[in-house]
C-alpha cells in the first residue's frame, strides 16, 4: 500500500464530499478544470485567430460629441465583441463558471456566518461582479497588448471610456453586496482593526475606492 491507495478507499470520498470545505474545494477544482476546457472549445469555434480579432475588434458607435472628441474608430471585420459573446455562451463554459460560483456556497463566511442562504446569495452575487471587473480588467489590457503588437491603432481611450460603464456598475454591485456580507461577519466596528478579516477588509475597501476613483476619472 502506499499515499495513492487512499484515494480509492470509499472513506476517503465521503469525508470530503461530507464536509463544506472538501465540496467546495472539488467544486473548484472541477469548475476550473470546465472552465479552461470550455475556453478551449469556444475558441475553436472563432473562425479566425484570436489576434486577428483584436486587432479587428470595433468598438460600439459613440455619440456624435464622443466622436468628434475621439476622432474615427478603427474599424475592420465583425470584430471581437460579438465573437466572444458568442462564445461566451458555450454550455461548457457556462457549466465551469456555475460551478465556480457554486464552491462559494460551501466554503467560507457563507457556512459560519448568517443564514446560509441569504449570505450564499450576497457572497455569489458579489464574486460575480468582481469577476466582471477584474476579467473586464484583463480583457481590456489583452487587447491593448495585442493591438500594439499587431501594429494597429490601440483606441485605448474610446475603450476604456466604453469599459468604464460596465466596471461602474459591477463596482457599485460588488461594493453593495461587501457592505452587506461585512454587515453579517462583523459583530462590532472594532473587529475592522483588531481581527486580519476586518483588516484584509478595509484594505479591499480602500482599493475598491482608487479603482472607483480612476474609473470616475476615465469616464468622465
């Protein structure tokens, strides 16, 4: 017998799909692991590479004040926006971003704190916007990056004006639904300095608020 026999001993598994964390480790792991192979199936059905589509990637139609403020867009074929919320809705890819969010109602303050329902639902809602803004985030600087390597202009200000919509909105979610999970897990105020969650805590706030700041600046 050795350290792998473990693995197949039925005790094994029920202990882990016995407990919160185990579910929501496996559910990780899975959603992960569906998460990459569903990008993987969404970008083979893109019918032209991905740095072709960046570099062709059009921008929404600005009002007429934006655009004589920022001159024409660069324009090319169908662009990248529609592609990829096509592929966006390939049902692997859905599955490893549900399974994703689903590991939150098994782990954490979700179990410990509140009724497990309500703070699962606040927790899920408040992961999904800051995946929005920090995959938006990503995105945003992939392209950029793509674009200066193809040699082709960035339009970095039109897109990051385009851009600053859609964080605004996932900030202010992700902003209520944290107010409202710290409004469960803190018994007093004190807690924000003499506990390593409340300190972790303020130190997210004070980031939320410079990128809210840089993101107000863009926009406006």
């Amino acid at each position: 017998s050795g350290p792998w026999t473990i693995l197949a001993e039925a005790s094994t598994w029920r202990g882990v799909f016995g407990s919160s964390a185990g579910t929501a480790a496996v559910l990780r792991s899975v959603g992960g692991a569906t998460l990459l192979m569903g990008a993987w199936l969404a970008g083979r059905r893109l019918p032209i590479s991905i740095d072709a589509q960046t570099a062709q990637m059009v921008p929404a139609a600005p009002s007429s004040r934006m655009q004589a403020d920022l001159g024409p867009p660069v324009h090319g074929a169908q662009g990248l926006f529609g592609r990829a919320h096509q592929a966006g809705r390939h049902p692997v890819l859905v599955a490893g971003v549900g399974l994703l969010l689903m590991a939150a109602v098994f782990d954490g303050h979700t179990v410990t704190s509140g009724q497990r329902f309500t703070t699962a639902l606040i927790d899920i809602v408040h992961v999904s916007a800051s995946g929005v803004w920090v995959g938006g985030v990503m995105g945003l600087a992939m392209v950029l990056a793509i674009r200066h390597r193809q040699g082709v202009p960035l339009d970095g200000l039109r897109l990051g004006m385009q851009f600053s919509a859609v964080a605004a909105l996932a900030s202010a979610v992700a902003g209520v639904a944290g107010a409202a999970l710290a409004a469960i897990v803190l018994d007093n105020l004190g807690e924000l300095s003499t506990t390593s969650w409340g300190r972790i805590l303020v130190a997210k706030v004070l980031l939320v608020a410079l990128a809210a700041s840089i993101g107000a600046y863009n926009h406006f």
